[in-house]
C-alpha cells in the first residue's frame, strides 16, 4: 500500500524557475509536443493547436488528468505523448525556445542539447536492469551516473550518447546547481528535480 500511495503521489511534470538562462526548468518523462509550426497547418488547425498548446499540456500534466485530450496521442487515450511518445515529443516546442530548459528521458540514449540548447534527452540506461542510472547537474550540464562516474558535457560531442563516454571520479555539485534524476521506469514520473542550495 506504501508503494502504491507513493506511485500515486508523484508528479507528471516538474517545473522550477533557474538563476541560468533561460530561466525555466521543465522535467517531463518522454518530451512535449510542438504546435504547428507552418502557416497553412496553424490556420487550418488554429483551435486545435491552441488545445495542444505546451501550456494546455503542462495543464493537463499537473492535474495529471488521464482524459485531457491534450495529452492523448494521436487521438489515442491509452497513450499519453508526454510520458509515451517518441519521435512526437523529441523537439524543444517553439513556445518554450529561450524560455524554458525541457529535460526528458525516456528514449534510450543521452544528448545534452537536442536539435536545441534548450532541449536535454538523457536517458542512456533506457531501463534496462544492470545499466547505471543517470542525473544532469545544471547548468553545467554534467551527467552523474549512479556507478560513481561523471561525465562532461564535451564528452557528447552534440551528439546522441549511449553507454560508454569519458568518465572522471564523482564530485560534488556546485552551489546553486540542480541535479535532475532519471530514476527507474516504475513511476509515472521519471525525472524530478533537486536544487543543491536547498540541500
């Protein structure tokens, strides 16, 4: 019962504001989709793009609303996009460019600047039993693994990572640093956030 009220408890989203550029932290387990960027496809879908907008799906993630249309993918109520989708939720959305830093795991490998500055997939260990898990201290962008290494954010060379990058001893995290978690796949919410000022 323990277990279950925990599960039941936690968040679908993470949100915090940042003393770094660009000032906004969101941590949501697969990614958010992105509104119609052409013309033709937003005037043909104009209220349908305000219905998926990212502020109707953060909506949607706090309240953890399983019947938000908002969230289902593809019309699909038994899939959420934001905890389930792939390639739908890989971009930064254009209405978080320059304000928000958008931190998911969820697709089974790591880059520390998705398509975007603004877009963090880490997720290298892709839930499979014996692989180390993985937290990013920010803004440094450096990858801590529970196995006690840690690597560097020019370690990624802008590209996707998956096991294996130049590893150093672990350190502590510089004061005012977040350290966002990808913990196991068990829960609905895969990443959270910790600020180190507030340990």
């Amino acid at each position: 019962a323990k277990h279950r009220n925990f599960l039941a408890g936690l968040k679908w989203v993470h949100e915090q504001p940042t003393l770094w550029p660009p000032g906004r932290l969101v941590c949501v387990h697969a990614g958010l989709e992105d509104t119609p960027e052409n013309e033709e496809d937003a005037a043909a879908s104009h209220s349908a793009a305000a219905e998926r907008s990212t502020a109707a799906q953060l909506a949607a993630l706090r309240a953890r609303d399983l019947t938000a249309a908002v969230l289902h993918e593809h019309g699909n109520a038994g899939r959420l996009s934001a905890l389930s989708g792939r390639r739908n939720v890989l971009a930064l959305p254009t209405d978080l460019r320059g304000s928000a830093l958008l931190v998911s795991g969820h697709h089974g490998f790591a880059d520390l600047a998705h398509g975007h500055r603004d877009r963090i997939v880490l997720d290298r260990g892709g839930g499979v039993p014996g692989r180390a898990l993985e937290a990013i201290v920010l803004p440094e962008r450096t990858v801590v693994s529970s196995d006690g290494t840690v690597s560097r954010s020019d370690s990624f060379g802008g590209a996707r990572a998956q096991c294996g990058t130049e590893s150093t001893t672990l350190g502590t995290p510089p004061r005012g640093s977040a350290a966002v978690a990808t913990p196991p796949r068990a829960s609905m919410a895969h990443l959270s956030a910790l600020s180190a000022a507030d340990a």
